[in-house]
C-alpha cells in the first residue's frame, strides 16, 4: 500500500534543475542589456569612431542571450507543466492519482485529530471486471472505467475524494463524517450509481462492486493502516457475494488473500484453484494496465513536447525579427558615419540610438514577463504628478503618430492628480498602449486617450480607430504571445507580450485592465483603472 516516489522526485530534480539554468540566463541577459548601456555611455565620450562597433557587438551578444534564455524557459515549462499534471491525475479516468490521494488523506487526518472528529475511506473494486476486457478488449474495458470514475466522483461531495487506486479498484476518502452510517449511506449511492445501466460502443452493461470501509481514527490512525484494513473488508466482501460492503472490523484477523471465511461453507479443490487463478490473473492485469497507461502518458507527453516545440520555433523567428531590423539600421547607420563625406551624421546618430532604445526595449519586456511569473517583479512607489506621467507617455510615443499622421488627443482632469505608483512603470504601461493603439491604427487614424476620476479610482482610456480585435482573441489579449490573426503583418511583427506586461504592471499596482472592441475594423478601447489612494 506504500508508495515509493523515486521518479518523482527524479523529474521534480530535473525541473529544479532547468529552472535554476533559466535564472543564470535571465541573469546573463540582464547583464549584456548592462553591458550595453554601459558601452553606449563609454562611446559617447569618445570621439574615435568604435561607437558603433561596440554597438553591433553588444546587440549581438544581447541576441543570442535573450534566445537562449527563452530556450530554456520553454523547455523548464514544459517539464514543470508535465510533471505537475503527471504527479497529481490519473492518465485514464483523471482523477486524482495515489499520490495527490495520499497528500489530502495526510491534511484529512490532520484535521480531523485537531476537530476530534472522524473521516472514512472506502475501498472498491469493481466485481467480474475480467470478463469485460477478455469478452470486449481492453479498449472498452477503458471506456467502461471512464464512465465508472465518473460516476463515483459525481456520487460524492465536492470536499470528498475518488482515486483511482489501479486496475479496476478506487479509493474514496469522505471527510468529516458525523456518525458511522454517512460511510454505509455513501457506500450505498455508489453501488446504485454504478449499477446504471450504461453503454459502450453498442454494448449494454451493469457494474457491480465490493466495497471495505475503514473508519478513522475507529480502525487506525495513520493512511497505511486505514488503507490496509479497507482493503482487507473489500476482499472480505468480495468472497461473500457480488454487491457486498464490509467495515474494517468485520474482517479482523482475516488473511488479505482470498481464503476461506469463517461462516462460509469449505471451498472445494476447484474453487480454490478457481480463486487462486483469479489472484494471480488480477496482479497480471493490473500490471498491463499499469504498462498501457505508461504507454499513452508517454503519447501525451510527446504530443505536448511537439506543440511546445513548434510554439518555440514561432517565438523564436518572431524575436529574431525584431531584433533583427533594429540591427539591420544600427549596422547602416555605421557604414554610413564610417564615411568621410557622411552628410549627416547626426541623423545617423539619432538612428543608432533610436534602434538601440527598441532593442533595450523588446528584452526589457521580455524580463519583465519573466519576473512576473516568478514573482520578483518590484515597484519603487513615490508620489507622483498624473500630468507628468501621460505627458511623458504621450512624448515618449508621438514620434511613431507623427510617422503615420495619426491625429492624438488628451483629456485630463481639470484638477491636479497624485498618485502613489511607481511613475516610470504607470509611464511603461501608458507607452506600451499608445504604442500598440498607433501601431494597429491606419495611416491618418485617431488615438485618444482620456483621463477621468470616477469614484475613489482615476481611469485611463487608450481608444483607437484602428483594425479591432476578433471576438474570439480578445477574451485572451493579454495573454503572452497571444496575437490576433488579421493584425500578424500590420506595421510590422511583435512578439506578444506588451499587453501582458500592462496586465502584469497594472495588477501589482492594485489595479485592473479590461480590453473592448466591436470587432475587426472597429477600433479598440483599454482602460486602466488604479485607486486613488488616501
């Protein structure tokens, strides 16, 4: 009855593993986005041309940082991923595994010692369940556990829990029982459950089981123990007769192996050998069945590996995208300044530093995602002036309306606004949406934001007439790397994380963002709504 969690801990090792690489590659990007500023400062002061050299060499090791370390995010979310789902359900019926079942059976135990009060676990096996896969396959012999688990967990309450134990037998743990008959009475629906008439692939059956009850803390006080006394009465019940249901100390001092029961009359030779068979052909079965499951959560597992593969491979060639032109202007930008007779090199100037601000920009949201799912993600709060956060968000992003000859507007309140946030991120989050609002929005479009106090709240409005968001996407707009399929292409390739960053940005603030749009072709609308405060 005792588990032994070897592989487990195997696969938990090996995600903690991976994770702790994901760290050291944040921690490298972080430190070439470092680098780079510090090599821009560095060439500002000098005067001898190897600025730009210094650039494109700094933004190269940038790139391939920033790639590795998405690499090995993907690969450590994916083990996490499925090692989480693995450890916890069943791959056939998914319901609970043994070990999810043995973690809440521990914390049922403990609350019912400190409450003095009484628990119950039912162990159940299905009667005659051979005969179903020898006469169908065990193909439908599945399908028939799969509509077996389903009954049983809609027989219980939402507090209880059934577990899939192997083969054909379950476990339930009932919580907080207050007398010992709820046990019997449980018990009860569950035979009447499964004895539903049900059909599968054109074939009618009826199921049958044998059930052990064992009470806590009235016959053990540990899981092994009340396991093994449940398990003991289910065998007790079984050899009495299809359908019946034993408590733990009715089966007292009675071996766990088929044998003869005491008020039975004596077992022929052919019976005996009859019950053996059955012992012996039911270990053999619950160890095909434990082969057939292993067999398709490796399907799953690869099927899943595949997807995230495939998900990676289109992360990675959008990211290199955009790296990739910023690139492309800064080594253009240098050609032409290595010139002697370049004609305007400040121009030049304002393209590298331009293009190396998009770049710094592009990984700074990448680890910001990064960070908020880790849970570092930090504020540095201060009083603040709302005018002088939109005013910078409005600065920061007019040059791109001014490129497309989009027409902006403001509206703010007619009084002084404070805020306690962290400006430079409420400056972040505004850009962020101006920035997607000009980028989705045709050339000669209209982008507005407006400020409001509503309540004990400030709103601020982003809206656009600009190509919309389908109704199937937006419910999902803020998710990462979630991208609408008409706006792919429209001004450019982005990688789908600003609006998951402004999610993330506005929540650790105490606030909310909700996204509106009346379709394709209708414009958009994001408002931002954070407290007031004191």
């Amino acid at each position: 009855m005792k588990t032994t969690p070897g592989k487990d801990e195997s696969a938990a090792a090996t995600a903690a593993g991976q994770l702790a690489r994901l760290r050291a590659q944040a921690g490298q990007a972080r430190a070439a986005l470092a680098r780079l500023r510090q090599r821009v400062f560095e060439a500002e002061r000098r005067p001898d041309g190897g600025r730009e050299a210094q650039l494109v060499e700094a933004s190269e090791q940038l790139l391939c940082s920033a790639l590795s370390a998405r690499n090995d995010a993907d690969a450590c979310a994916l083990t996490l991923q499925e090692m989480s789902r693995s450890l916890r359900l069943d791959a056939l019926t998914e319901l609970p595994n043994r070990l999810l079942l043995l973690d809440r059976f521990a914390q049922a135990i403990a609350h019912a010692h400190r409450h003095g009060t009484r628990l119950a676990l039912l162990f159940l096996d299905i009667d005659n369940f051979k005969q179903v896969n020898d006469t169908f396959g065990h193909a439908f012999g599945d399908e028939v556990l799969k509509l077996a688990a389903r009954r049983l967990a809609e027989s219980v309450r939402d507090v209880d829990t059934v577990s899939r134990h192997g083969g054909d037998e379950f476990l339930i743990l009932l919580t907080e029982i207050s007398q010992v008959g709820d046990a019997v009475d449980v018990a009860g629906k569950l035979t009447a459950a499964l004895g539903v008439p049900g059909c599968v692939d054109g074939h009618e059956f009826r199921l049958h089981a044998s059930i052990g009850i064992s009470i806590y803390p009235d016959h053990g006080e540990d899981a092994d123990t009340l396991m093994a006394r449940a398990d003991s009465a289910m065998y007790s019940a079984k050899r009495r007769g299809l359908g019946n249901c034993l408590f733990g100390e009715d089966c007292a001092g009675e071996q766990t192996d088929p044998v003869e029961p005491a008020d039975a009359r004596p077992l022929t030779q052919y019976e005996r050998t009859l019950l053996e068979h059955d012992r012996q052909h039911g270990q053999l079965r619950e160890a095909n069945a434990e082969l057939v499951l292993a067999a398709l959560t490796a399907q799953d597992l690869q099927a899943a590996a595949e997807r995230a593969q495939q998900q990676q491979k289109e992360f990675l060639a959008v990211m290199a995208h955009e790296l990739r032109n910023p690139l492309t202007s800064i080594r253009l930008a240098s050609t032409m300044l290595a010139q002697s007779d370049a004609s305007d090199p400040a121009r030049m100037q304002a393209i590298i530093e331009r293009e190396v601000t998009r770049m710094s920009r592009v990984v700074g949201d990448l680890l910001d995602v990064s960070r908020a799912n880790t849970g570092k993600l930090r504020l540095e709060r201060r009083v603040a002036d709302l005018a002088g956060i939109v005013d910078a968000a409005a600065v920061a992003s007019g040059p791109a309306m001014e490129l497309r000859r989009q027409r902006f507007t403001v509206q703010l309140p007619a009084r002084a606004v404070a805020l306690d946030v962290d400006p430079v991120r409420l400056v972040q989050v505004l850009g962020n949406l101006l920035d997607n609002a000009s980028k989705y929005t045709p050339e000669g479009g209209e982008i507005d934001l407006a400020v409001a106090i509503v309540g004990d709240t400030v709103e601020m409005a982003v809206s656009d007439s600009g190509i919309g968001i389908s109704a199937e996407v937006l419910p999902e707009v803020f998710e990462p790397f979630v991208q609408d399929g008409h706006a792919i292409g429209f001004n450019g390739v982005g990688l789908g994380i600003g609006l998951t960053v402004v999610r993330e940005l506005v929540e650790a603030h105490g606030g909310s963002v909700v996204a509106t749009s009346s379709g394709i072709g209708q414009g958009s609308r994001f408002v931002v709504r954070l407290p007031l405060g004191e």
